[in-house]
C-alpha cells in the first residue's frame, strides 16, 4: 500500500511516535473502506501506519489532558476553495491563524502549531500537578461544568483507565471549554474573516473556530496526528478533490508557500515531507495557562458563564436542575412562538442538530422569554426522546451537548 510506504520512513515514524507519546489510546481511518473497518482502534501506532490509515490519537493522556485550538477556512458557495486555490485562500485565511497564534504566543503558552487540511490545530499539554491544572479544576468546579449524570457514568468509565483520573481530566477540559469562548472573542476582533465557532455561514467566507470539540464527552475526543496522511478531503464529493493525500504538518516557522509545497508533494512517497520531519521535533509541550486564565476571570465572558451556572442549578447548587417537559410545554402554549420554531421542536430531527437551525431555535426562544436553562431543558428534553437520533448522539450526554450549543450560540 502507497501510503503504508509513506509511514514506513523512519523520520515520518519519529515525529508521529513524538506526537502520540503519552496518548491512552490511538485509532485510525481508512476513507477507501466503506465497511466498519472505516474507522479502528489500535493498541500499537506502528500497525496504524501498517494499515496506511489517517492517523489520529486521543485527547486523554497518561502524562496529563491535551487542550487544543482547531481553526478552518469555510466557503458556503464552494466548499473545496481552499484545494483548489490554496495560496489565495490560505492567504485571506492568515491573519485569522496569526491572531491564535499571537494570543497564545502573548500569554506566554507554548503549543504545538499543526498546518492541517483547511487550517491549523494549536495543541498543548496540562500535566496534572501544574498550576494550570489545579486553577481549570478550580474553575470548572466553581462553573459546574458537567452535570451529575455526567459525573456518574465518567466515575464508572474511570475503572477502564487504569491511572488515568478521567472525572478531573473531563472537568479540566470542559473548563477550557469555557476558556475557548473567550478565546473567540479576542480572535474575532483580529480576524479578517468573519469568525463562527461552527458551520454558520452568515457570509460566504468564514474562519471556522471549531470549539464543538468540547461539547462532547472528554474520552471521546481525538486529534489528528502531525504527519498523519489527510486522505478524507478526497472522498467527499463536495470537494471536488481528487489530488494527493494532504500530510498534516508542524509550521516550525516555515512560510506559507513553503509549506504548501511540502504537505502536497507526494513524489517519492512525500521526501519533502520526509525531509522536514528530519529536521523538525514534535513533543507537546506542557502549557502554562495562568496568564490566559487571569484575563478570562475578569472578562464578561466569565461572568456571562457564573450567571449560566446559577440558572442551571436552580434550587440544587451540586447539580444541574433543567427544567422538564411538562414546565416547558406549558410555557410555550402562550409564548407566541414562530411556526418555524414549534415545526423543529415537533420534529427535531435532523434539524436541533443543525447548528443554522438550532440558533434559530435558540434564539426565538430566548426572544419570547425563555431563560438559557429552560433553552438547554428544551433542546435536552428532544435530544432525550425518541427521534431516531444517530449514535453519535445516543452515546454523548444530552444534557452536556444541550448546554454547549446553547452557551456558544446564546447571543450570535
């Protein structure tokens, strides 16, 4: 297999066992396989590369959680822009990239800075005795930022993970969720582009800062391994792709049409990426976030979550209480909604998990009174009834899923 050649090089094979050191476990994808063995887990990253597959490994780690930043270029008009005119558009895309970059660089976090597919990931370490850790467990405890059920089903996932704390790990990540909110603001004002954190495209061209990776459950999060093959841009129609496999590379400082170059190059199985991974390193460093965190503390942002948090623990300070169905239905007899709304709530699936469509909803129950935890009680209350949702759904926790659409698109 050509890509399994690609993987077989030893620099390729340094910089990937690099990247996933510390990883609890790894797993890959074959767009080529239709069947189940599209997607696989694996117990060794040397058979992952045997199997030429896209490479990817998980967010829980034994040396402590990873945090990541995920930025893509969107085109509502034509998807495959940036794989077909990729100088241009990685250009237009640049001050979006340079303003991550430069607020991470600015509070003194280092990362791990990944060109990838449409854009780029930004990857750090916590390890579990720094600061850092302790102050986003501070926080994500003072937040509430996972529900009790939640709690319950991760304490019995814990087992499965030998010496891996996964409830404080999960309320690390979710914390830093929180933290990516205020991220997007501060990046939205430097932004050229206009900035959404999902597939919103109230203007042909977007930056796409994807913060849905912290509306699922923390175990169940994964990356993209640096110089992993990017093989799915190829098999989606939408795209109109049909060029080499995109290696996922490190920026190490080198310029844009450089890098280019070396991610796309595929003669003699990729020896320019070959090459590059000769003369680059790729450990992700352990971050200290403290400065970052001291300026989300005091920023409305924070303040908006505090208020959040009060209204989903109502009555009961440990625990979430949404409000059920029988409340919010009375509620929403004499609420005035728009035809529109009541016709997705009546049948919510696939729409509610539509981030254009869910905003809608959000936001005309917002405007006709409700609060943002009978919002997050509604969209929970159809997420938890049987609309033949996918497993992707069945497997998360509602509720958690609920609160992050809410929170994230509660005033855009």
């Amino acid at each position: 297999m050509e890509n399994a050649a690609y993987y077989k090089q030893t620099p390729i094979m340094r910089r990937i066992l690099e990247y996933t050191d510390g990883a609890v476990s790894i797993s890959g994808t074959n767009p080529l396989k239709k069947d189940d063995k599209f997607f696989r887990r694996y117990d060794d990253i040397l058979e992952a590369m045997g199997d030429g597959c896209d490479l990817y490994r998980s967010m829980l780690d034994f040396k402590g959680p990873l945090l990541a930043l995920d930025l893509e270029y969107g085109n509502s008009a034509h998807p495959g822009e940036i794989f077909h005119k990729t100088l241009e558009t990685f250009q237009k895309f640049e001050p979006t990239r340079l303003a991550a970059r430069n607020i991470l660089n600015e509070h003194g976090i280092e990362h791990v800075e990944l060109m990838t597919g449409q854009g780029y990931n930004y990857v750090m370490r916590v390890p579990r005795t720094s600061p850092t850790y302790k102050s986003l467990l501070t926080i994500g405890s003072k937040l509430h930022v996972l529900n009790r059920s939640t709690l319950d089903a991760l304490e019995q996932k814990e087992r499965q993970f030998g010496n891996v704390p996964l409830v404080t790990d999960s309320i690390v990540f979710a914390a830093f969720g929180r933290v990516t909110d205020y991220l997007v603001e501060e990046i939205k004002t430097r932004s050229e582009l206009l900035l959404r954190t999902t597939d919103l495209f109230d203007s042909e061209e977007i930056a796409i800062f994807d913060t849905t990776l912290y509306g699922y459950l923390f175990n169940r999060r994964s990356i993209r391994t640096a110089f992993s093959l990017h093989q799915k841009t190829r098999m989606k129609e939408i795209y109109n792709y049909d060029g080499p496999a995109i290696v996922a590379i490190p920026v190490a400082g080198v310029p844009l049409e450089e890098r280019l170059k070396i991610r796309q190059d595929e003669r003699e199985h990729y020896r320019r990426a070959v090459q590059f991974a000769d003369e680059v390193r790729c450990e992700i460093p352990a971050a200290n976030l403290g400065s970052l965190l001291v300026t989300y503390m005091t920023s409305p942002v924070y303040d908006r979550h505090l208020d959040f948090s009060r209204q989903l623990q109502r009555e009961d300070p440990n625990r979430w209480n949404l409000p059920e169905w029988p409340e919010l239905e009375a509620k929403m007899r004499g609420a005035g909604l728009d035809q529109e709304t009541l016709d997705i709530l009546a049948m919510p699936n696939p729409r509610l998990l539509q981030p254009w469509w869910l905003r809608h909803v959000i936001r005309s129950l917002r405007e006709h009174g409700f609060s943002f935890a009978e919002v997050v009680g509604m969209i929970t209350t159809k997420y938890n009834a049987q609309f033949n949702w996918h497993e992707d759904l069945v497997k998360s926790n509602s509720a958690l899923r609920a609160e992050y659409w809410t929170r994230t698109l509660w005033e855009v």
